[in-house]
C-alpha cells in the first residue's frame, strides 16, 4: 500500500526520471550484472518476490538477459499480498506464481531451477508476534533450503545480525561474529542458519546477503527523514550512524554475488562506503528543505554498521552518493511521489520492530 507525501517545498533538482518510469529506473543493470546474468541459466526463481525489492530484481535479471539476447526464464513467486501485485510483474512479462512458502504442499509444486533468489521474511510488527517471526524467520526458511538443496541460492539476510560496533570503526565485517540484538535480528541469524545447514547437508551452494541500509525513492533512512523535516517530527539520533546504499546499486551487488555462493555458505556485506551520521543527514535534509530539523536522543557510541569493504573490491564501489541519493528524495517527495508508508525503525537500538 502505498502513501502520497507531497512535502511543502520546491525541489531544487529535478526527478533522476518520469513518475511513470520509476520502476525502470530502479531496475537497471550495470554491465558487470549484464555480462553474468547471460551464464545463467534458467529458470531462476525469486522467492518472496511480493516485497520492496522482489520487483526491481526480477527487472533487473528479465533486462540484463534481455539485453544479450538471453532467453532466461524468470519467476517470481510471493503470496503477493504487501506491497506489490502480480500484474506489476506480468507487465513487464515475467512470470508468477502465488504460494505461501511456509505450506510444504505449495513449496513442493513450486518448479525446479538452478538458482533461487531468497527474499521472503518478515520484520515489521513482530515484537508482539514471536509466532510469526519463528514461522516465517525460522521454519520457512528451513523448508526452502531442503526443497531447493540442488540449487545454488543467494539468501537474503540482514547487518543486524551483528553486533552493535564502535561507530569510530569501520563496521562489522564479515568475519566478525555475529551477536544479534532483539528478537528479530536473533531470527534471521536463525534464517541464516537454514542456508547454512543446507550448504552443509546438501552441498547447496549459498551466499548470505547481510545488506545494509538500501534506500529507494520510496522507503529507506533518507524517505524517514526527509518526511519527518519540513513536518517538524523529532529526528531521533540515539542510532547515530548508519551505513546506506541505493538499492539499484545494491541489486547489483546482489546478483553478481551468485559468483561467490559456495558451501559452506558464503556471507558477505552489502552496504555503501562509509559510516554517516544521521544528524549530518537531517540537517542536510534541512538544508534542502529551508527548515531547521529537530532532533532528539542523545547520540549513543555504537550502531548497527558494516564494513561492504570485499563486496566494493569484487563488484565495485557503489556509484550513488549519499548526495545525490537525498536530492533525489527531495525531489520525489516535493513532487508528490507515493511513498511505501513503512518507516525503516532505523533509529531502534532494542530490535524490536
């Protein structure tokens, strides 16, 4: 469901595109992703597909093939019941399939491929369900990973997973062990753990995606305050810094990081290049609004941060600023753009969510 948030300011860039093109936008492929996406084969299969990212990622596989004359199969598969319908994807001509991942009967129908992107979980909400998060974080999962054990799958994960580090550091890398804080984060260490288990049981090559923070023109740390600045909302500075990349970049990323899947299971950080701080963005924010933003909480030494420092040496630097990722914001917001109306909770330090 989406949310219009028109903000009373003029922008002072113009839109990175068309209203009506934001979903291309979202979904271009660099020629790194390109040249991969045509060793493919297919089917490739995207499950969870229904959430924030499910779309701009089956793009991106259904362009880079298409732009090397590759006729790979792509399917996405969600109950399609949050944010995205099935005709959003049927438009672009791929392919659907509605099932609950956690029903065996409609894992078991679900076909075959050689590889399987894992999107699916929950996160919003769950403080007060640890059901759903044990079914839908914890089982689930487990199911997926034992019915596509002869695929190779690259799994979505998150930085929460880590430790709160020094914000003075360059974050948690890969290699840091993982001490999860709340109950959420403690479940998608349990999510990792499927895909690991079934890269030990089964030889299933996997990649973890431990991402951190993506932002679009509609969700993300930068949509929650460029919304909370010209309405004076307090910004609240208590998670003090934070790490963000835009998502195109980061779907890159993702889909390059099938080179690396491997049993044991292989993690690795999904993240832009530095360590931000969340006053600097808010008065950024202010700045390009023309109003004082207002803060609260009192800036704690640690956060949730990683070090994408291996992703940037394999795949690149991301090559969206900070900069021009608010611009664009601002921009999309003062224009009227819709938003997803799901604040990140970025600024959490319990984990619940």
């Amino acid at each position: 469901m989406s949310v219009r948030s028109a903000l009373p300011f003029t922008p002072i860039v113009e839109l990175p595109c068309a209203p009506g093109e934001i979903e291309s936008f979202l979904s271009l492929p660099n020629a790194a992703t390109t040249q991969l996406v045509r060793t493919f084969r297919g089917p490739v299969v995207v499950l969870g597909a229904g959430g924030k990212m499910g779309l701009h990622l089956c793009l991106m596989l259904r362009r880079a093939a298409d732009a090397t004359g590759h006729d790979l199969r792509v399917i996405a598969i969600s109950r399609f019941r949050t944010l995205r319908d099935r005709e959003s994807f049927a438009d672009a001509g791929i392919e659907t399939i509605s099932a609950d991942l956690s029903v065996p009967a409609e894992l078991d129908r679900l076909p075959d491929a050689p590889l399987v992107f894992f999107l699916a979980g929950v996160k919003f909400g769950t403080s007060t369900s640890p059901e759903l998060l044990e079914k839908m974080n914890v089982a689930m999962p487990k199911l997926v990973a034992a019915r596509y054990r002869s695929s190779k799958i690259v799994a979505f994960s998150t930085g929460c997973v880590y430790p709160f580090v020094d914000v003075t550091s360059r974050g948690a890398s890969e290699s840091t062990p993982a001490e999860p804080v709340g109950e959420y984060a403690l479940s998608c260490l349990k999510r990792e753990q499927a895909f690991v288990d079934g890269a030990r049981l089964f030889g299933t090559a996997v990649t973890l995606i431990r991402l951190n923070y993506s932002v679009e023109l509609r969700y993300g740390v930068l949509v929650d305050i460029a919304i909370r600045v010209p309405r004076r909302q307090p910004i609240d500075v208590s998670m003090g810094h934070v790490n963000l990349i835009w998502q195109p970049d980061a779907l890159n990323h993702v889909i390059q990081a099938v080179a690396i899947a491997a049993a044991p299971a292989v993690p690795i950080n999904i993240a832009g290049p530095s360590v931000l701080r969340v006053r600097d963005l808010a008065e950024r924010a202010g700045q390009i609004a023309g109003i004082e933003p207002v803060m609260a909480g009192e800036e704690k030494p640690t956060a949730w941060l990683s070090d994408a420092a291996w992703s940037h040496r394999l795949f690149g630097a991301p090559p969206t600023s900070v900069e021009t990722m608010q611009l664009w914001v601002a921009a999309w917001l003062a224009s009227g753009g819709e938003t997803w109306g799901k604040p990140t909770g970025f600024e959490t330090r319990d984990g619940k969510f």
